[in-house]
C-alpha cells in the first residue's frame, strides 16, 4: 500500500516564497505529482518528478530525493489567486493510478 | 479541445435510488480515471480504464458500483441502491497512454452527489 504525508494547512503571505512538503511510503515507487485545487474546482496538474532533484516551471518548483522518500513543492512570489489546496501524489510501478494525498491547504494573506 | 466534461454536475437523490454520472475524455486520451473526493480529503482511486478495459478496480469500489467505457470513449460510472456514504465529488480524469503525458492527468469539474 501507499501513504503520503504533507501538512495540513500553510498561510504565508504575498510575494513571499513557501515550501509544501511531502513524505511518502509506497512498495515500488515510480514518481511524484503535485496537484493544485482551487475551492469549487477541478485538481490540476503542476509537476512530476521521477529522478531525483529540482524541477522548475515558472514559479513553481519541484523537487524530489528518492533516498528519503521525500519531495516538496516551492511556491515563488507568492500571489492570493495562488491561495488553494495543493496534493502530492504518488505512482506505483506497475500500478496506473495515482494516489493522493490529503492535501495541503495553502492561505496567502496581504 | 474543451477538456475533460462530467455530467450531470450536482444530483440529489433520495437512499436507495440508482445514479449514474458521465464522463467524456479529451479525445485523444486513450486512460481514463475514476477518483471519489470529500470534503478535506484528497481524491481516492476507483477505477481505471485503458481504452475499453477496465484494468484496475480500488477496493472502495463495492458491487453497487459499475462502471463502463463502451469504445473506449466515453465512460459512466453507475451507483447502485445509493447510500448517505456515497454523497462526495465524483472526479474523471484522463491522460495519454504512454510517455511523459501518461503522468499528467487531466480532471474535470465533477459530479456532486448528495444522498438524503
């Protein structure tokens, strides 16, 4: 089985940089997603990672070590429409599925 | 392209009646995902499709959940004898079969159901 561990609610404010970390346990990992949701809304799809290291795209960023089972999302220049819930989530090999986490509930302020 | 429909977006239905949601893939996705959504959780996997097989079914899916992708276009997926327990979001997503787009799935809006 899998499980994903990230923290429940982060609040940080505009302009600033904050980090969404995620812990994972899956019996054959093949790689990392980050998903943002907006309330209301649909998930969509930020990142992948399936080696080690960082991964950039705009303002976000996403990193991954495989050794300790562990990844994180870095938000830049932080903005309130950037307020919303943020998942990690993990693919078994053999496995085509994803499985998510609980998600991370992400509050910009003024 | 307009991405990834659900219909109907909300139902509500009473203990015991049937529902059944729909969902149309980007058209050149060939997977094509069930997940279950709660409040404050993340989306739970229900079932898989690769064109028209069904090839993988999670554990939360009991046998009054169905689900079918008939040509491998569209897919539903259908309650049966509903339960208060079923009220949630019901998120279709589909992606690519193969390569780097495999990893990308894309969701759409949802079908609330609301069991009194």
């Amino acid at each position: 089985g899998q499980s994903l561990e990230q923290p429940s609610e982060v609040t940080a404010v505009e302009g600033a940089i904050v980090q969404i970390n995620c812990t994972y346990q899956t019996s054959g990992f093949y790689g990392l997603s980050w998903y943002q949701q907006h309330d209301g809304g649909a998930p969509t799809f930020l990142s992948y990672n399936a080696l080690d290291g960082l991964e950039e795209t705009g303002r976000f960023s996403s990193f991954l070590s495989r050794s300790d089972s562990y990844g994180y999302l870095l938000l830049q220049e932080l903005q309130m429409k950037d307020s919303a819930s943020y998942f990690c989530a993990v693919r078994d090999w053999g496995a085509n599925n994803l499985f998510f986490g609980t998600g991370t509930r992400l509050t910009v302020i003024p | 392209d307009t991405g990834v429909s659900q219909n109907p977006r909300h139902k509500i239905t009473k203990r015991g009646q049937n529902v059944t949601f729909r969902c149309d893939p980007i058209s050149e996705h060939n997977r094509l995902y069930w997940y279950r959504q709660t409040l404050g959780q993340g989306p739970e996997f229900l079932t898989y499709f690769q064109n028209e097989a069904q090839l993988e079914k999670s554990r939360l899916l009991s046998d009054r959940f169905s689900a079918e992708r008939p040509k491998g276009s569209f897919s539903t997926l259908e309650i049966q004898r509903t339960e208060q327990g079923d009220s949630a979001m019901y998120l279709c997503a589909s992606s690519l079969g193969r390569g780097s787009g495999a990893n990308v799935l894309t969701f759409g809006a949802g079908s609330r159901l609301t069991v009194l």
